[in-house]
C-alpha cells in the first residue's frame, strides 16, 4: 500500500523529470537535495501501473460525492454497485492511504419540549423494540432546534418511517409550537397510505400532549405512543436522525438566517431520503428500502 510520504515523493520525481526540459537535471537535483541515483529510483516507481488507480479514482468521486459523510463501509457498497469487488478492509487501507477520513462534529443546541403532565400521556406501545419491516407500520416523531443568531432559533419537525429511516414528513418553524405540529402533520397526512393502521411515536413534550395533536392522529386512524418520561433511548429512531442531521449537515455550515436554515433542511432532506445510503439497509437509500420492501 502505498504511503502519502510514498506518494509524495513519487510525485517530486515527477515534477523534476517535467522541469528538465528547462533546467539542467543537475541543478534539480541540487535544489531539491536528491541523489541521482534516488531520482531515478522515484521516476521508476512512479512510471509504474498502480492496480488500484481506477478504484481510487472512484473512491474520491463517491465521498466527494457523500458530502465527506461516508466511511469505508458505505464506500464499499457504492464501488460494489459500480462493479468492483475488492473487500471492505482493502477500501479501508485505500482510504485511509489517501487520507480519506470522515470528521465528526458534535452538537451545537439542544431542545426540550417537557412541561410535565400538560394533557394526556399516552402509552408505550413499542418498548424499544424498533424492529418494523414495513413502511409506514411505526413512525416516529420530535422536535430539534438549532441556534441562527441572538434573537433567531430554529425548529425543525419530521416524520421518521422506523422501517426505512426516510424523512416522510417534516415541517420548520421559528417556534416550536402547535402550528410547527400541526403543519407536520397535514404534510404527513398527504402522503401516508389508506387504511396504514400506523403507530405514531414520540417523547412527552406538550405538543403530543395537547389535545388537537391526538385528536389529528386519532381522525386518521394512528394510534399514539409515548417514551418514558426523560428516555430519549425510547425515541431513538428519531434521535439518531437528529444526530446524523447536525454531524453531517448543520453543525458544518454557519447558517444566517431563518431562510439559509428551511433550504438547508429540504436540500439534506432530499439528499438523505435519495442519495445517502446506508450499510444497515445493504446499501439502500431510504426511499429506494420502502420501494424495494413495499412496492409503494
């Protein structure tokens, strides 16, 4: 395998053999402080045909082309759907020698919407068992915020499909109020199923609380589910969503305004439920799992 230092000198030699035709080699070689005898060992390694030239090649366009997101899992699946078929750890040791890494970044805010027993808490349906196979059968719901500036915050709201991952619905707001919930839920209506018979979960915040949100589900046949009070493992389809969200997406970029935030969101949207894959779905996106698995 070869070592960036490898490369780099490699790609010296190079340099030296295209400045001859304007230089004397023997000042070249003065000014880089390199034997001859080097030089030419360098040209001749670096003359010869590196196997893995077309597959690195394709390894920097897919995680250029995951916004950097993707480790060496992921990259694995994208080079197995264009025909290559070198095992995982052989795309971990190119990655790793082409200085590939994905950067991890932590959270900026946190939001909780708990004010105590302020309506009806619903039971807990599901127990931590997240292990729905079919769109739409368990879906999960929260609210995050993110810090714009001083005065300005914002709130996002989405519908996570348990089966698949996908964002099916979602709404953004300055405010983390019934509208933001509401207006979540008309998206969320437009586009579930006839007759799906979906369970609905979130935490305890207000919002679920209050009698028009259970209303809404009950008049489109969802039932409600409810985590344990302070549990956010119960939750955990959405939490995770979260965290993806802010690493891959927020927490990268200074956001400005109000605007900059609800165009960001539709864009990692789009890009999350129809691009990025994930190695825990064999290497499907979201809506390409509930089109696979529910002919929807």
């Amino acid at each position: 395998m070869t070592s960036p230092k490898t490369a780099a000198r490699k790609e010296q030699a190079l340099a030296i053999q295209d400045l001859r035709a304007k230089y004397p080699l023997s000042k070249l070689l003065t000014y880089f402080g390199i034997p001859r005898s080097t030089f030419y060992e360098r040209l001749k390694a670096a003359k010869r045909i590196d196997k893995y030239h077309q597959v690195k090649q394709e390894i920097a366009k897919q995680f250029k082309r995951s916004q950097e997101t993707y480790g060496y899992r992921r990259i694995w699946y994208c080079l197995i759907k264009k025909g290559f078929t070198y095992c995982q750890e052989t795309v971990r040791r190119l990655m790793t020698s082409m200085g590939l890494k994905v950067t991890v970044y932590s959270a900026k805010s946190h939001y909780h919407s708990y004010r105590g027993h302020v309506g009806k808490v619903a039971p807990n349906y599901l127990h931590q068992q997240f292990n729905a196979q079919k769109a739409y059968q368990v879906l999960h719901t929260d609210i995050t915020q993110i810090s714009i500036n001083e005065q300005v915050k914002g709130y996002l709201s989405p519908v996570i499909d348990e089966a698949s991952g996908a964002v099916v619905a979602y709404a953004t707001s300055t405010h983390p109020n019934m509208k933001l919930v509401s207006t979540m839920l008309a998206s969320l209506f437009n586009k579930l199923p006839q007759r799906s018979n979906s369970i609905m979960h979130s935490d305890q915040g207000w919002q679920y609380q209050h009698h028009l949100y259970q209303i809404l589900l009950r008049q489109h046949g969802i039932t409600q589910s409810m985590s344990r009070k302070g549990n956010c493992l119960d939750n955990s389809p959405a939490e995770s969503f979260f965290n993806l969200l802010k690493r891959e997406c927020l927490n990268r970029i200074k956001i400005t305004s109000f605007q900059q935030f609800k165009t960001v969101i539709e864009q990692y949207i789009y890009w999350y439920n129809n691009v990025r894959i994930s190695a825990n779905k064999k290497g499907m996106t979201p809506n390409q799992y509930i089109r696979y698995h529910s002919n929807l």
